[in-house]
C-alpha cells in the first residue's frame, strides 16, 4: 500500500522544510497544497531534497486544501493529524 504525506499550507516558510524533509523517510510521496501563501512557502517547498509535489491554489482554507489533498492522493484511507507549523 503507497503511504502519501499530504500537508496543507499557508505562509509556513519557517516550518515546511523541516517538516517535509521529516515526513520523507516515512512516506511514498508527499503532496503539499499551498493555500495561496504571500511569503516564500511554495519555493522553499520546491527547494526540499524529496521531490514533493506542490499544487498552489488561491486562498480558500484549509478545508478546501485538505478536499483538494484527498482529491489529489485517490486512496481509500486518510489520517488527518491537526497539528500545526
């Protein structure tokens, strides 16, 4: 079974690396959403060693990330952990 990382965000240039690069080793593929973040998320997220997907998206929520994530993703089970960068 593939295991997929999906990370919704918004304006998380501090954290998103470390967080990525921590999922890495655990995950298949990483999908991040970027929920039209103003700061440098999305070119930090495409700097990351891991090859992860960036979908950006104009600010709609989290909610609408996290649907766009599952979309994305296409599997049968999802695990959402809440915490935030």
């Amino acid at each position: 079974m593939k295991t997929i990382a999906g990370i919704p965000a918004h304006n998380n240039w501090r954290g998103i690396a470390s967080l990525i690069d921590g999922a890495d080793e655990h995950v298949d593929e990483i999908i991040v959403v970027d929920d039209g973040s103003e700061d440098k998320t999305v070119k930090i997220t495409e700097r990351t060693r891991t090859g992860a997907t960036v979908i950006k998206q104009g600010n709609a929520g989290e909610g609408v990330a996290i649907r766009r994530l599952m979309e994305e993703a296409r599997c049968g089970y999802i695990s959402n952990d809440r915490g935030k960068l």
